[in-house]
C-alpha cells in the first residue's frame, strides 16, 4: 500500500513537473509573441514615421522647384521685357541723333561758309566761334550717345590694346585747346618722354 501511494506520489509530481514546465513554455511563448508584436508594431510605426518624412521631403521639394521654376520664368520674363525697352531706346537714339546730327552738320557747314565769305569785325568773330564751338560740342554730344548706344548693343566684349597713356592725355589736352583758349583758361600738361605709362585699353570701334 505504501509503495503504491509513492508511485501514485512520483506520477502526480511528474505530471505537476509537466504541467509546470508546459506553462513556463506557454508563457515564454506568448511573451516571445508579444516581443515579436512589439517589434512589428515599431517597425510598421517606424516605416510609416519615414515614409510620411520622405513624402514630406519630395512635397517640400516639388513646392520648391515649382516656385524656382516660377521666379526662374519671372526673371526670364523681366529680362526680356529689359532687353526689349533697351533696345527700343538704343534705336531711338539712333533715330534722334541721325535726325539731329543731319541739320547740325548742314548748321556747321553754312557757318563755316559765312564766317570765310564775310568781313567781319572782333564781335562777330567771336559770335562765329562760339556758334562753331556750339555746334561742334553738339556733334561731340550725339557722337557720344551714338557710342553708348552701339557699346550697349555689344553682346561681347570689345578687345584691348595697348595704349600709351601720356600720348593719350595729349591729343585730348589738344582736342580741347580751343575752348580752353577761348575762356581764358590755361591747362598745363606735362610728361617725360622716357617714362611712358602703358595700360590695357578696350576698343570702341574695333576694326
């Protein structure tokens, strides 16, 4: 009797063990289960985080290339508009100053035919230059507008020469020696022939 309530005893101890170590599986794997589901759950949150963050970057950059593309048209739009006005007044302009330039030379001409056909006296002379003067600083004036004009109009960039500077300031000093002259005023140039200064310069009007 006793060895059977021991056998009894092993057998329901055994079956305790069993169910013991069932349960501890049962909950390793519904804690595994749970661990699985945890993570899933912040890899789904963690794919949808950067895919909402990529969506955003490519709205982000969409809205930003629309609106370059936008200024980039409003830009090309000015810039035409610009071109399009200087080009109206470059050729105005031209139109003015070749209008102009016509009489004025025929105004220089008939001058210069009266001043050498007529005697006149110390006033009138002196009425004659200045009336030659006006119209030659006239001439200069559109020459002038006729340079910006065509130096506008360049869509490339003129070529340099080498210019000496004092040869330079003297044709100019001696292009305006008259006028000088005439108001009573004295410009004084001077320079040493051996110290020549040399500097790169763009031609107006190439040849």
């Amino acid at each position: 009797m006793h060895i059977a309530d021991s056998l009894q005893r092993k057998e329901q101890l055994k079956t305790i063990g069993e169910l013991q170590v069932s349960d501890e599986m049962d909950k390793l794997k519904l804690s595994k289960a749970r661990l699985s589901s945890r993570n899933h759950t912040i890899a789904l949150i963690s794919a949808i985080t950067l895919l909402c963050l990529l969506i955003g970057f490519a709205l982000y950059l969409y809205l930003n290339l629309k609106r370059t593309q936008k200024l980039h048209n409003k830009l090309l739009q000015q810039r035409e508009k610009a071109l399009k006005s200087e080009k109206q007044k470059n050729a105005f302009i031209n139109s003015i100053c070749h209008e102009v330039r016509t009489p004025l030379n025929s105004i220089s001409g008939f001058t210069a035919l009266i001043v050498e056909d007529m005697e006149t006296n110390g006033y009138q002379n002196e009425y004659n230059e200045i009336i030659q003067e006006s119209c030659d600083h006239l001439t200069n004036l559109l020459d002038d507008m006729l340079e910006v004009a065509y130096l506008e109009n360049l869509n490339t960039d003129l070529p340099t020469d080498l210019v000496d500077i004092n040869k330079l300031c003297k044709q100019e000093m001696e292009a305006i020696q008259k006028s000088i002259l005439r108001k009573k005023s004295f410009i004084n140039f001077t320079y040493h022939p051996s110290s020549s200064l040399f500097v790169l310069m763009q031609n107006i009007f190439p040849c």
